[in-house]
C-alpha cells in the first residue's frame, strides 16, 4: 500500500465492525496464516480478530490513531474479510461499508477522486471543467492532448469486515 493511499489516514473500518472469519485462517495446522494470538473464539466455525467483537470495536492489530496515521501490524497475514474489504471508488465504485465506518468516527466519506494522486487530482478537475478537453501535466509534448477522465490508479487492497450484530459474515 502506498504511503500516500486514504486508508493509512484512516483504520474506521479496523475500529467500527466485528471481523469475524473461518476459524482455519487463523490454525497454522492447515495453512492459516492470521496470528491466533491475536483473535478470539467467536463459535464453532468462526474466529474474530480481538478486539473487534464489542460495542466498541478496535482490531488489536490495528496501530495509531483512527482518522490520523494508522498501519496494520499484520498487513501480509490479515484474514479474508480484511482482504475482502472495498474502499470507496475502488475501481469506480462506492462501498457503502467504507461509508458507514468513516461516518462513524465523523469522517466525511471518500470522494470518487479520493484515491487519486496530487497531480491527477488536478487533472480529474480540468476533465470537469472541460470533459472534452483534459490538458495532461503528465504528458510532455505541447500539442499531447487526451480525452476524457484520468486513469485509475492501482487498486489498494481490499478488506471487508462483517458489520457487528448484522453480521453478513457471522
Ligand atoms: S477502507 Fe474506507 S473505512 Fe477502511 S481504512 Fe480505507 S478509507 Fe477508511
Ligand atoms: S487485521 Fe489489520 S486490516 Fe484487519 S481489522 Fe485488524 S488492523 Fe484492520
């Protein structure tokens, strides 16, 4: 994930929703890969990250500050509904889940442009005030025009976390 990317300035999601998952994800005897110390017993079938299951929810593994600096002290063996999980705009895309955890923590929800770098912010906005014309910093000859919106940029990775006592994943 990039040092820039909305998400590292953001964790609502790793502190609004139980993660909750199935309990061979985190049994290293099958290959699973999520540190059990860090979960709990959720039933018979399923496992949550700690600290998630509660009124008030906060993955243990989640580190800094919710809406300011936050990373993931477990980024490469998180479970599936953290990989699962869309940021909004994530390919063009709402997520109605990304929404409701930023509002939660009174965070305004992401902008379709949220993802975009600087400079192709700039160019998002020249694309609005002229959709047929978009003038490209990016590009070097003088007479180098495109059409259209900017490009994507590279999907960052997904989560998805159940949502608590509605869980969809419990
Ligand atoms: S997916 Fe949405 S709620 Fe989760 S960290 Fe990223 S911006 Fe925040
Ligand atoms: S495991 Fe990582 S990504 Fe998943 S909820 Fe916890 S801190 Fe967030």
């Amino acid at each position: 994930m990039s040092a820039e990317h909305v998400c590292l300035r953001c964790g609502a999601c790793c502190a609004s929703f139980r993660v909750s998952f199935y309990w061979a994800e985190a049994d290293p005897a099958v290959a699973g890969s999520v540190p059990i110390a860090l979960t709990e017993k959720l039933n018979d079938l399923r496992r949550v990250m700690a600290g998630t299951n509660s009124k008030a929810p906060r993955c243990v593994a989640l580190e800094g500050q919710v809406g300011s600096c936050v990373r993931c002290t477990i980024y490469a063996e998180r479970p599936s509904p953290c990989r699962e999980f869309r940021v909004a705009w994530e390919d063009g895309l709402p997520s109605a889940e990304c929404d409701k955890a930023r509002l939660i923590w009174g965070l305004p929800v992401l902008q379709p442009y949220a993802l975009l770098l600087p400079e192709q912010i700039i160019e998002h906005r020249l694309a609005q005030a002229d959709p047929v014309l978009n003038l490209s910093p990016r590009r070097s000859t003088p007479d180098d025009v495109s059409v259209g919106m900017v490009d994507a940029p590279e999907p960052p990775p997904a989560k998805e976390h159940d949502a608590g006592e509605s869980a969809a994943y419990s």
